[in-house]
C-alpha cells in the first residue's frame, strides 16, 4: 500500500535505486546558496561490510565510506570515518550513493543547519547520487553524523561516524577559555540485533512486518568492537592510557537505541558539554545516564594509579532489565 | 460484545476547536481565580490504525458518541477551582486522577461522578485513569493538564524562561493484544510488546501516505502537535508520557532548553538535542526557542524540521512502515 514518492508516482525511481521501497524521496538537486567551503568529507556508502564478534559470529554492517569513490575506497571501517572541524568552519558533507548502493542521507546530528542541509529524507529528499550538505558548525563539543533514510535500519546496521567540533584552539581544548586536555578517549555504545542485519535497505517501508518495533539485541559494542569481553580494552582511542596530573577526556556517545548507564569504575569526572552545549554549571559524576543519541564530554583528572572499568549497561526501554554490557579501560600510571 | 456496537475513535478534530476556546496557544492571565468545569465522558471504541489493525481504545471524551484519545487538553490557573464531572458510559469502574492534586476514588459503572479541587500548583499534569494500572491508562484514559502561575502569560513557573506559545506532546504505546485483553475485561498475560506508537494520538503520515497533511489523521501536520512559529517565537511544550516506553525526545533544528524532569525543576537550564523521557508516566517541560538554525550557512529563518523521538523502534507501526510512528514537525515561518 501506499506510495513510492511523493509524487504519488509508481515508478521505481531515479537511478533505479528504490525498485519496491516506499516514501523514499529520491533527489540530488544543487545546494542551495553554495559557497566555497573551508574543509570538504567525501562519504560514500557500503552495504557489504561486516563486523566480527568475540564468539566468532560475523554480523553485516551498512556504513560510509571516506572518498569519493563510493564503493569502498577509504574501505569499510565501523564505526565510519570521523569527521572533525572547527567551530566557525564552513563545512561540505558530499555524500556519493551510487545506484547499486540505494538510497542514503547524511544526517549531522545535534548540528541544526539549513533544512536542505539537514539530511532529513521526508522533510527535504533522500540522496540518490551525489549531495553536498553545506553547514558552519557553531558550538564545540561531540555529535555523530547517521543515516536518516528508513533511519529505524539505517542507524542500527551501523551507519554512523563520530562528528567532533573543536573550538579555534583545536583538539587539546574543549570550549575556548575552558578546559583542556591531554588525552582522548571514543566511547560510542551500541547494541546489534543481529536478526536485523539481513533486512533489505527498504525493509518494512511499505507496510511489511519487518519487527522493527522490537530490538533484541545479542551483541553490545563500544566504538565498533565487542565490548562484552575484553576486546575493547587496551585498544586506543576506545581505552585510554594517562599519567597521574594528565587529564583525559571522554567523548561519549549513546549510539544505541535502548537507553544506558555508563560507570567509571571508580573515576570521577566532570561533565562539562552534553549535546555540543556547554553546561551553566559542570557537574561531577561517577556514572551517567544516557538516552539514544545524547552526548556527554567528561574530562577526568585521576589522581591514583591503576586500572579503571568503563563499562556501560544497555538497559531495555520498556521493562528496564539490563540486556548487556559493553566495557573498555582507562590505565592511570604515575 | 461485537466491533459494530462500538463508537469509532476521534481525536484531533474535536480537540483543535477545543483549544481554540481555551486559549491554548495565547494563554491569557486572570488576576483573580476562576471555576472551570468540564465533563468528560469514558467512552469505548475501535481506531483503525495505518496497517487496517482495528484496535481498541477507551477515552475521557467530550460527548457519549465519540471517543477522544487523548482527552481533551485543559490549561488553567494557580488558584481557579476545578470541577470535573465523569460520566462513565461503560461497564468496568474508572477514576480520575491528577497525581498531587485530585484522585476521584472509583466511579462504577453507569455512575456519573462531580470532583471539585484547587488548582495548588504550577505545573504539567497527566490526568489519568489509575484504576487497573497501568492497562486503563495505556488504553487511553488519559490527557494533559496544566496549571499556569497565578497571574502570569509567559512563564512555566515564576522566573521561568519565558515563552509565547505552548503546546502538549502526549507520548503513548500500543500493544493491540493487550488492548484487546483489556477490551475482554482481562488482564493480560502476554509480555508487552507495543506495535504502535502516537503523540497526541495519532502516528505520523509522511508525504505520499493515505491521510497524509490531513489533521485529523498525520501527527506530522495536527494543528496541536506541530509547532509553528517565526524567529524568536519560544514555545513552552508540556512532554507526557502514559506509555510504558522510555524515549529519547529529539528535536532537529533547535536544541531545547530543558525546563523540568518529572514534575521537578532542573536545578541548572541545559540546552540538549535529546532528553531523557521516563516510561510509565514521565514527564518534562522543555522550551523550543525558534532561533535562527545556528549552524546554516547562509543562516536560515524559514524551513522545516522534524521532532522524533530517538528510541527510533518508536518511528514504526505494525513493525514496519518507518515514519508512522511518534512524530511530527516543526515549522520555522
């Protein structure tokens, strides 16, 4: 039932990328007000990736390529290459979906830029070729940058890449006149349901029962690594390793959908932006929780040696029952 | 008792020209107190939802002959007496309930019911049905309520940050075997699994969909769901949530300015993009400010923007049809 564009129109859509799909919008029209850009990404996109899990399982994963090419140039890396500017920076995102590829956005989450610029596909179009999503980001802080085209799949099968601000300063500072530090660390939690990940791209559009109201996930992972075990730890920049006087900064990110709380393993840290917005007043925190897609970038300024577990429930939505946990370190020498 | 007995399921047609005669978008101040009565009427009925699922729903409706899910949303002042009248149409036992301000106790079957109370206190409510919780609740006997402050226009609390409009987002989750339980005066036995997800009542319609830009039916377009304004037009939205499902409430184009967290003043105004909304009747108030989108370049002031929520299992109806579900939009004029 329903429609496959807004046109009313059956046709299977430009590009023959959306053969079947509906309320896909497929467009690729000039950007509006153009300008010459300060820093360009070229994102392109793979639906054929995968991602390996600590019991040997291997899960597909859909995510953006770095390069123009579009068909896995920069290779498949999850989570997606980063992209990281300064505040006052006229920024391109020119997002590359070639036909075989479907169709694709590239939303700049916590970024609030032109509408055209927001990646939105039933507000604006979803890309069936190449777009470029032109945006001056404002604000420091951490966001992360997702699909926004049958966003529910998209985002799950794991398309989506850490989006750092870094104030003039660049990276070492936080806000400018604010806090510094010496070392980072990604702390981007998510939970796969693996039954998920071999749905078409279009999967439940029209109307089909693609269970999609009910994620049940069997992995939990950090920064693109299975985080039930031990493979997130002592692997830079997911753990991290200061020296006692040294201040580390964690970017966290709840790129799930089920809601979290992340501890600190006995650390004490001090939020100073959630959501690429400084806070009036910083607050001190052991552990935090966290709803799908807030952010929160905590420095820590450890003052005793040894190992500290940062470990992250996943708690389900509804009955508040902790699904699984994704955990990485932080080594403080002396 | 068969489907055909039962009344259809209306909402936001009845509710829109309901706001218009209590101000809802242009609250004017009183400087003395005022008795407002209202009757409801628990009302039953069947709503055909986007995948032709009929699903039953119960609701505190303006008139027996329809049923109104969410009930009608009432705004009054710090001080007016309130006077609620329930006529309950159905055979189970129902209440009405304002937590902290007035709890009916059971009204039977058949019976009609006059509660009277004081508006004690600034804030966003959810009046609701407590008897058989969750499941009278979750099958719609609920609405917004709001108290503004004595004497005040344009602000949440004194020395809140102000705004010129406001607006209820009443969040809910379905589960049509559960309703259908409940329907059949039974408590359900199966795990919740909701399929359907509404603000205000209804799910979302995007372009090209059946029912798409009609008000009564697209959550994308309800005239009181929406959010319309020019630059500089704050809007105070009053959050609910009578489902079960926590959320995760994500503006695009503004951040909010995040006033309160389950009926508490946050101690310290936080501008965030996504905000935390508790399952099982949390709440919030937030302010969305229609500022200039600050990172468009050349800056914009007009366009369109979309609220949903995160929990992105939320955007679906029937396990599919992505867009359907707990959303809306937002108009920069």
């Amino acid at each position: 039932m329903g429609m496959r564009n807004r046109n009313g129109g059956g046709g299977g859509g430009g590009g023959g990328g959306t053969s079947g799909a509906c309320y896909v919008y497929p467009d690729s029209p000039a950007t509006p007000g153009i300008v010459t850009p300060d820093v360009t990404f070229d994102r392109g996109i793979y639906m054929n990736g995968s991602m390996t899990m600590d019991d040997g399982n291997s899960v597909r994963i859909w995510g953006f390529t770095d390069g123009s090419g579009g068909g896995g140039m920069g290779g498949n890396s999850f989570p997606s290459p980063a992209i990281r500017v300064t505040a006052g920076q006229i920024v391109h995102s020119r997002l590359n979906v070639q036909g075989m590829m479907w169709v694709h956005t590239m939303h700049h989450h916590g970024i609030e830029p032109a509408d055209h610029a927001d990646g939105v596909g039933h507000i604006t179009w979803d890309v069936d070729g190449v777009y470029t999503y032109q945006w001056r980001p404002m604000h420091p802080g951490s966001y992360f940058y997702h699909c926004h085209t049958n966003t529910v799949l998209h985002a799950e099968m794991g398309m989506y890449g850490a989006l750092i601000v870094d104030p003039p300063e660049g990276p070492g500072t936080l806000l400018s006149g604010g806090p510094t530090y010496d070392v980072e660390a990604f702390w981007v939690v998510d939970e796969i349901d693996s039954s998920w990940h071999n749905l078409r791209w279009d999967a439940g559009t029209c109307g089909a029962d693609a269970g999609l109201n009910t994620l049940n996930p069997d992995y939990f992972i950090i920064t693109g690594v299975d985080g039930s075990g031990t493979s997130a730890m002592n692997r830079e920049p997911i753990s991290a390793t200061v020296q006692v006087g040294q201040k580390l900064l964690g970017r966290y990110i709840c790129a799930g959908y089920h809601p979290q709380k992340i501890n600190f393993g006995g650390l004490t840290g001090k939020v100073y932006i959630s959501d690429g917005r400084p806070l009036p007043n910083p607050i001190e925190v052991t552990e935090l929780r966290a709803c799908s897609a807030e952010r929160y970038d905590i420095i820590f300024e450890p003052t005793e040696p040894g190992e500290y577990i940062i470990s992250t429930d996943i708690i389900h939505w509804i009955t508040g029952e902790v699904l699984g946990t994704a955990k990485t370190n932080v080594i403080v020498t002396a | 008792m068969k489907r055909r007995d039962f009344l259809k399921v209306g909402s936001a047609s009845v509710a829109s020209t309901v706001f218009g005669s209590v101000g809802l978008l242009s609250w004017a101040p009183r400087a003395y107190a005022q008795t407002i009565t209202k009757t409801f009427y628990i009302t039953e009925g069947y709503q055909t939802l986007i995948t032709g699922e009929d699903v039953y729903f119960r609701g505190f409706s303006d008139a027996n002959g329809m049923v109104n899910v969410p009930g009608e949303s009432l705004i009054v002042q710090e001080g007016d007496t309130i006077e609620i009248t329930v006529v309950n149409t159905l055979s189970t036992t129902h209440s009405f309930v304002i937590d902290g301000l007035v709890d009916s106790g059971p009204i039977a079957s058949n019976q009609t019911k006059t509660i009277t109370f004081e508006a004690s206190k600034a804030g966003t409510y959810l009046y609701y049905d407590k008897m058989n919780a969750p499941y009278n609740r979750l099958v719609g006997l609920h609405g917004g309520f709001a108290v503004m402050p004595s004497g005040l226009s344009n602000q949440l609390y004194p020395g809140s940050p102000t705004f010129v409009q406001q607006y209820f987002w009443i969040f809910n989750d379905i589960d049509p075997v559960w309703h259908n339980a409940i329907s059949n005066n039974q408590t359900p036995k199966t795990a919740y699994e909701p399929r359907y997800f509404t603000i205000n009542g209804l799910g979302a319609r995007p372009p090209g969909a059946p029912g798409s830009h009609d008000p009564n039916i697209d959550a994308m377009v309800d005239t009181r769901t929406a959010l319309h304004g020019q630059i500089g037009d704050r809007t105070l939205v009053r959050i609910l949530n009578p489902g079960l499902a926590s959320q995760s409430v994500h503006t695009h184009g503004n951040h909010m300015e995040w006033l309160t967290e389950n009926g508490n003043i946050r101690p310290d105004i936080w501008k965030k993009d996504c905000i935390y909304l508790d399952g099982d009747m949390g709440s919030l108030d937030v302010i969305y400010p229609f500022e200039v989108p600050p990172d468009s370049y050349p800056p914009a002031t007009t366009g369109t923007y979309p609220m949903h929520l995160h929990t992105e299992m939320s955007q679906t109806a029937g396990g599919g049809f992505y867009m359907f579900g707990a959303l809306t939009d937002i108009y920069f004029e």
